[in-house]
C-alpha cells in the first residue's frame, strides 16, 4: 500500500462524485516533478495494481514521449500532447482549498507506466513548464479498480488473463516468496 501521498493540482481541478459508490475522482494537471518524486518515493508499490511493466525507451510510444520531453517549446504542452496518468486510490480528500492540495491513501497508477517511465529517465529535461494530466479515482474495491485499468488500457488493451496479476493470492505468494526465499523474485 502507498502513501499517504500528498498531490498538488495546478490552475484548478474537476472533481466527480460516483453516484453509485459516492466516491469520488478528480482530473487535472500536475508538475511532471511531482509524479517523479512519488515514484521515487513509492517505487515498490506505486504500480502494484498495474498489468504493465515499463517497456523501455526503444518502443514507439515511449520515443514519441522522450522527443516531446527533449523538445523546449513542445514539452510545455505536453499535458495536451499525452494521454496522462490514470491512478485509483483508497481515499482522496482535499485538504488545502487554496494550493489544490489532496492526501491519497494508497495510490498506485493503472494506466501511464509508459509516461511515467519516459518522466523519470529523462528527468533532467523535466521543468516546471511540463504538466501532466492526472485523473485519481476512489474505488470500492479490487474489482472497481481492475475495471478502471482495464477500461482505460487501450492502446495495448488488457485481457482478462492479465488481470490475474491483481488477485490476492498473488499478492500472497509474493508476499511468501519474499519472506522465504529473499534470493528469489516472484
């Protein structure tokens, strides 16, 4: 489980209330900066209910995403040239009215390993102009939040058979192996 981290929105933020589960999402824009030092921070858990790993700098994508980083004039749009970060969350509540600041308990990001990653390997060209989109969704529970990742995967589409990766007794194996076989990766 991550966090608590604390995330700050620039120029406002949308927020939505479920009107089924009475939770709440919120869309906006963030420094690049900020995203890189939570992955720093949360390095072992940030992606844990993610189906993808990062692919590397060699793919398509992630060239694309490096050149619009490298680029002065286009890594200040890159908010608008990015499909963004999608996470879920435990819990969201704002706690500052003036700077749009939250607490989030338990983040972890479904879908954007692939920004992530070209963010955190080109972190000397990140600034304070390059923003990025961010959408946090509460969720009910590990089916909601393996619904979301799977509905807003859709340049490589998830299958149903990668979402076994987010079964509990994954979690629990690997929590075994690491206890038990340290010299082994699960």
């Amino acid at each position: 489980q991550t966090g608590p981290v604390h995330i700050q929105f620039d120029d406002g933020e949308l927020v939505r209330e479920d009107s089924v589960t009475g939770k709440h999402s919120v869309v906006g824009f963030v420094n690049a900066n900020e995203l890189i030092k939570i992955r720093n921070r949360e390095s072992s858990t940030l992606f844990s209910q993610n189906v993808r790993q990062a692919l590397g700098e060699g793919t398509h994508t992630n060239k694309q995403i490096i050149k619009t980083l490298q680029d002065p004039d286009r890594k200040r749009k890159f908010w608008k040239l990015n499909n963004g970060v999608t996470a879920t969350c435990d819990k969201l509540e704002k706690i500052d009215e003036v700077s749009n600041e939250y607490r989030i308990i338990n983040f972890n990001i479904v879908n954007g390993r692939q920004t992530t990653f070209s963010l955190e390997r080109n972190r000397g060209a990140i600034d304070d102009t390059v923003q990025v989109g961010l959408t946090i969704h509460e969720a009910v529970d590990d089916a909601e939040r393996n619904l979301i990742s799977e509905s807003t995967n859709t340049q490589n589409p998830v299958k149903p058979v990668d979402l076994v990766t987010n079964f509990p007794q994954q979690f629990d194996m690997e929590q075994q192996c690491r206890n038990n076989y340290p010299n082994y990766f699960y």
